[in-house]
C-alpha cells in the first residue's frame, strides 16, 4: 500500500509507515484524529458484557449456535476496538489500522448468522405449513450467503493491506463494500420473509400458540435485524468514498451509526434469544438444535411422499 511521503523519509501509512505523533502532525494520518480511549474502552466493555451474558444464556438454554455466533461476534468486535485503542497511541499504525477495519467491518456477520438460524426455527416451532417456503431453504440459502459476505469483506481488508498504492487500495475497498451492499440485500430479503411469515401466523390460528415470551422474542429479533441493516447502509455509504473521504474520518458518526447502533443490537439479541423465545422447547432438547430439526424435517417429508404414494 503506498505510504504518504513526508521529507525525511517519514511515511504516514501503510505496511512501511514509520510516523510518530512526535514527528508527524496528526492530520498528515489516515483518519485525522485520535479514537477516543474512554467511548472506545467504554464499548469494550458493552461487547464483553454482551457475550458473558450471551454465554450464560447460552449454558442454561444450551442453544450451543446461537451462543457460539453471538459470542463470535463479541470478541471479533472487542479485537476492533482494541485496534482503535492502539490507533489513539499511535494514528499512524498501520496494524492497528487493519485490525479495526477488518474485525469492526466483519463481525456483524456473526451476527446475522444467529438472526438467519432462528427464522428456521421459529417456522418449526409454530407452523411450517403457512410458511411459503420449505424452511430448510432458509437455512440453505441464508447461511451461505452470510458466508459469502463474510468472505467478500474480509478478502477486500486483506487486499487493501497488501496494495501497492490508492489505486489498489480501492481494488480491496470496492470487494468490502460489495461484500457489504450483499449482506445488505440479504438483510432486506430475511426482513420480508421473516415479516411474511409473521404476518401469516397473525392471521391463523397459530397467533394462539405465540405467548407473549414469544412475541417480545420475536420482535427484538427483527427490531437487532433492522439495527443492522442501517449499520450496514451506513458503512456502505462510508465506503463508496473510500479510506481517503471525510466521511471515513468523522469519529462521531463512526460512534452513532456503528458502535452504538451494534452494541444497542447485541443487547437486543440477549432478548431476541432462543432461550427467551424457546423457553419451554429448551426443557426438552437443545432449543437452536438445527441438525436435528433438519432430520425431524426429512423425516416428515418423506411421511408425506410415502403417504401420496400409497394413495
């Protein structure tokens, strides 16, 4: 990645950036400020709490997925801002640089994987038959393309910190925001199904067997999946400029539209949670247990295709 040049030999950014505080100003650095230590640290310890908590939830209610996504996240999350923290000692760290805008970037699709699994499950727990599609898809189709967004962001950091100069740092930008603009798409699709499917159970006989663990469960799990969405909007637009614009390089937006909007998410989850949502379920098996759900569900579908054929 090509460094900008200051006499002396003094280089601001990239793999061989050797700057100082004390010997370049700090508007020649990448974001033109210093992160905060207290919000940074303050935000360290919220995804900290978020996952003891999550693993407590997770423990009890053994709902072994959800837990490990959730917790995932949170230490993902807590490596970012820890990256943030060696860039208030140092702007000019390039490690600390990669380490923020990769695991910051990166986590929330952790995330997305615990939301993608629980549509699955909440279909098998109150009525398959008025969902419009087989709920394994769900699963097969949600899953995969969390992975593929994961892969797009994290190969578009690890491009740009190998770039030779701007022109290729956009190469690695432009795969991040694509890979961001694909979880976004995904978001938005999961959003209608899930609002789809809920509409549907309103307005059946299903809505009798919604308590009302079920509906707070249900509403803070779609209400995480929206905060997400405009977390996700945000970085898009962010990026569509890339490292260089003044949008990357406004702290307080950085801090309303990812941090608190994340944390704020995380905490949702803790309600929007199988062990919440799947209290009663969990007294009798693992409450986000997905193999076997997939199993139950082939074994009805094959019930189903024996019984047409002895018609």
């Amino acid at each position: 990645m090509s460094a900008t040049k200051l006499p002396n030999g003094l280089r601001t950014f990239g793999p061989k950036a050797n700057c100082t505080l004390e010997m370049c100003p700090l508007q020649a650095s990448l974001l033109q400020y210093q992160p905060s230590i207290p919000v940074n640290s303050t935000f360290i310890a919220l995804f900290a709490l978020a996952a003891i908590i999550h693993a407590i939830q997770g423990f009890r209610a053994k709902t072994w997925g959800f837990m490990s996504s959730m917790i995932g996240g949170c230490l993902i999350e807590i490596v970012g801002y820890v990256g943030r923290l060696i860039l208030h000692d140092n702007p000019f760290s390039f490690g600390g640089f990669l380490i923020q805008i990769i695991c910051i970037t990166v986590a929330p699709v952790f995330f997305c994987a615990a939301i993608y699994v629980m549509l699955f499950k909440v279909v098998n727990v109150l009525d398959r038959s008025i969902s419009r599609f087989n709920p394994r898809l769900f699963y097969f189709i949600f899953i995969p393309c969390d992975i593929i967004s994961l892969i797009l962001q994290a190969t578009g950091g690890a491009l740009s910190s190998i770039a030779a100069d701007k022109a290729q740092v956009q190469i690695g930008v432009s795969v991040s925001l694509t890979g961001l603009i694909f979880q976004v798409v995904t978001l938005l699709l999961f959003c209608v199904v899930f609002a789809d499917y809920i509409i549907a159970c309103f307005r059946s006989d299903v809505r009798q067997k919604m308590t009302r663990r079920m509906d707070i469960f249900v509403a803070f799990l779609l209400l995480a999946a929206v905060l997400i969405l405009v977390r996700c909007s945000y970085r898009i637009e962010e990026l569509k400029e890339g490292y260089f614009s003044p949008m990357f390089r406004n702290e307080p937006l950085f801090i309303g539209l990812e941090s608190s909007v994340m944390v704020v998410a995380v905490f949702y989850l803790v309600i929007g949670n199988p062990a919440v949502g799947f209290r009663e379920e969990g007294n009798r098996k693992s409450t986000d247990s997905v193999a076997t759900d997939l199993e139950d569900e082939s074994a009805r579908d094959r019930e189903m295709s024996m019984a047409c054929i002895g018609q």
